[in-house]
C-alpha cells in the first residue's frame, strides 16, 4: 500500500530503490505562525495552498519509489519537487493534505534523503535541514540500505512523525528562536525578511528584534551558501536581499555593520562597481546565485538578520 503526495514540490520519501508508501508534495514561497485550513488559494485544482512559502501542496496516493516519486514531481506542469517540512506548522499542513485524500495518512515520501552522502540529510529542493521530526530511533539505515525518509501520521492522535533509514545524524537541534536558522561555526542564528525595506531601515529593523540582531556579515563560501538556504526557504526564486556590508563611511572601503572583519569576498562579475556613483550597500543574489553587489543604500528589497547565540 503505497501512496504518493505531491505539493507544487514536495514528497515523503523513503530509500532510492523500492518504494513503499510514497508523498509528494511541492511548493512555493512566503510565511507565518498559525495552523492552516486546507484551501486552494493561487494553486490548481486539487492542490492546497500553504500561505507562509506561498507554495502549493497535493498528495499522490500512486506507489513509486522516490526517485521515480521525484521526477514525477518534477514533470508537473508547474515543475515541483517531492515536499520539503520546514516546521511544525508546515508538518501539520501537510499531514492534513495527507488526511483529506486518505484518512488513514498513510506513509509518505517527502523531499529528505542522504543519498549523497550517508548521515548528510539534505533536502531535495534545497530547503535548509534545520527542522527535524524524527521518530525514536531513527534515522537508523536499517540494513544499510536507507537514505531516502517517510512521514507517517498517526491516527491515534494526529502527530505526525519522520521514519528513514540512516544513522543519527547527531546533530543538535536548533538552538535559535522559531524561524531562524542556526550557523554553529559562528554559533549565530540567521533569518530572512521578505519585507522590503531600505538598508538603514533593515539593520534598524533587526536591531529591535529580540536579541538585538544586525544585517548578517558573511565570512566563507559556505557561510554564503548557508545564507542563500536561508533565503531559499521563503523565496527559492533567488531575491536580491541585503546583508550588513556597506561603504557608507568611505567610497571603496567595505565595513560589516556587526564589526566583523571584512576578509571573505564574493563578489558578483564586475563588482562592486559604485553605479552612478550611488552605490553604498550590498545585497546577495544580484545575479540570483548568492553574489554580491553594491546597490543604492535607498533600494526597498529583503534582508537577511542574524544574531549572536549567548549561552551562559
Ligand atoms: O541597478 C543598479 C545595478 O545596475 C546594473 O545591474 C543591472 C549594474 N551592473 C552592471 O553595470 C554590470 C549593477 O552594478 C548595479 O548595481
Ligand atoms: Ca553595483
């Protein structure tokens, strides 16, 4: 008895090979903080619309394996994926996407999976693996020979849990505020804001926030690729976004607002190029792949936040 989910991009999954119970689902972009109804919104017919990543969701009750399951996804009209879960709220959402086809929600593939790398979950549609609901004991990779990852929603009280296949792998859970992504290098934790406002008004914006946050510094290439993931799971379509560089102070002398020392540089082609001499501030995804340009300090785009995890 398999069964497949598809969201405008997402699936419950299980190993590569043979399926068993099957989801998929697919999505969109945006956010929020409640559970959601079950409407159709923006998306097709038949699909379910999850406000906060402006995604839409359907679940497949056809058994494939996960691959299969995938690209099956990936043939439908609007290109998806098998579904990523980002949290609770999401998890819930989509168990009730689950629940309106088959009220026995059964087991689902979703978009996590180590086929890579063993151990190194990620997700399929590049969704940042900070959420986890792992059942006890999992993932286990049982026999060896399981890197793809199932949802299953009990009947008995409506919880859903993520069974796979693979070896813990230990990861600490997120340590940061709801919604916020952790980067342990730095022990700092990193949110997208899709809301558009000017350089200024974004760092004064985070610097209200709880814990006192600046526009993010980036020190590394993976650092960068950290914050593209965390721009991707409220927009995968790559926006421009601010980050706390900028030459405010002195024309080509490049500060990070938090202090961090200006040393790791990825600057798009041809940049940074003081455009009609008006170019102060710097955002990522000019080029919709995570490099850097200076822009005009005025421009009304997101912007990414972090802030430092104190543990004493
Ligand atoms: O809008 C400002 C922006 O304009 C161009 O990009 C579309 C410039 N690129 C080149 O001149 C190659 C950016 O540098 C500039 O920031
Ligand atoms: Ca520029």
């Amino acid at each position: 008895m398999l069964l497949l989910l598809f969201l405008l991009l997402s699936t419950l999954a299980n190993s590569d090979g043979e399926g068993t119970n099957n989801s998929l689902v697919l999505k969109r972009t945006q956010r929020d903080l409640q559970n959601y109804r079950l409407v159709r919104g923006p998306c097709d017919e038949n699909w379910f619309y999850f406000p906060p990543l402006n995604s839409c969701y359907r679940f497949f009750s056809d058994k494939r394996a996960w691959m299969a399951a995938e690209e099956f996804c990936n043939q439908l009209p609007h290109s998806g994926h098998v579904a990523s879960v980002i949290s609770s709220i999401h998890d819930n959402f989509i168990s009730d996407v689950v629940g309106a086809v088959d009220e026995s929600k059964p087991w689902a593939w979703i978009g996590l999976n180590d086929r890579s790398q063993e151990g190194n979950f990620t997700w399929i549609d590049g969704s940042l693996y900070s959420y986890r609901n792992w059942a006890q004991n999992e993932p286990n990779d049982r026999g060896h020979n399981e890197d793809c990852v199932t949802i299953h929603y009990s009947r008995m009280n409506n919880s859903s849990e993520v069974e796979e296949t693979q070896q813990d792998p230990g990861k600490p859970d997120n340590p940061c505020d709801k919604n916020w992504f952790y980067f342990p290098t730095l022990k700092s934790c990193y949110r997208y804001f899709c809301n558009s406002r000017a350089w200024q008004d974004a760092e004064e914006f985070c610097n209200h926030l709880p814990h006192y946050a600046h526009l993010a510094s980036v020190i590394s290439s993976s650092h960068n690729r950290f914050i593209s993931r965390v721009i991707d799971t409220v927009n995968s379509n790559k926006p421009e976004a601010w980050i706390g560089l900028n030459d405010i102070c002195k024309e080509g002398t490049y500060m990070w607002i938090d202090g961090t020392d200006y040393a790791y540089r990825n600057w798009g082609k041809g940049e940074p190029n003081d455009y009609g001499h008006q170019e102060d501030c710097v955002n990522v995804n000019h080029f919709r792949d995570g490099t850097w340009n200076d822009a005009p300090c005025n421009k009304k785009i997101g912007f990414v936040c972090s802030y430092l995890l104190y543990s004493n």
